[in-house]
C-alpha cells in the first residue's frame, strides 16, 4: 500500500523505466508495420523483434516488482495500491500526465477516476 506521496515518488524514480517502455513500445510497432508493409525495417527483423519485445517484458517485470500494476500498455496506464479516507484505492497514472493526479476504488476501476 502506497500513500499518495510514496506512488508520486515511485512513479517519479520510475520514470526511466516508464519512458523505456513507451520507446520500446513505439519501436515494436514500428518494426511489426514496416516488416508488414515492405519486408524490412531501420529496427531490424523478426530476431530485433523478439530482442524488442524481450526488453519491454523485461521494464514491465520490473514494474511489477515495485507493486505496480499495468493496465494498459497503449495508452501507458499505471495502478498503484493505497488507501484514501479508510478506503482502498488505487492511485492512477495514465500516459502523459506528469503526475499522479487521479485515484479511484479498486472496486470502480477507471470509469471511476477522481482528481486526487
């Protein structure tokens, strides 16, 4: 369980990580369109692919390691286990937004996001 301030400071520590997987993210769907449409690729072939995709589980693992919870990958969609008001909540980050700013209940999911 993280107080808001713990999940603002993890995500903050995190963030290479973070920006890691959304390049890899990028890259991998690069490589699987450009292979797709011309049969190669600046990022490579299938090995570079796998070797991609290898990586991204890798940051993803390591996310998972901090308690944090993916929920998305396209959009970046990040949970982080706490309590607001003797309620269970998960603090919520979701690509572009430079902090945690929204929270809901575990139960409601993201159709319940409040500003925190």
């Amino acid at each position: 369980m993280f107080t808001l301030a713990q999940a603002r400071c993890l995500v903050a520590t995190l963030r290479p990580r973070i920006d890691e997987l959304i390049r890899l993210r990028a890259d991998l769907a690069e490589l699987h369109a450009d292979l797709a449409e011309h049969g190669t690729s600046p990022f490579g072939g299938r090995a570079e692919g796998k070797a991609l995709e290898a990586r991204l589980h890798a940051v993803l693992d390591d996310l998972h390691q901090h308690d944090v919870q993916v929920k998305g990958i396209a959009p970046l969609l990040l949970d982080l286990p706490g309590e607001r008001n003797g309620r269970r909540v998960l603090w919520c980050w979701l690509e572009g937004d430079p902090d945690i700013g929204w929270y809901h209940r575990v139960e409601c999911g993201f159709p319940g996001r409040r500003p925190v």
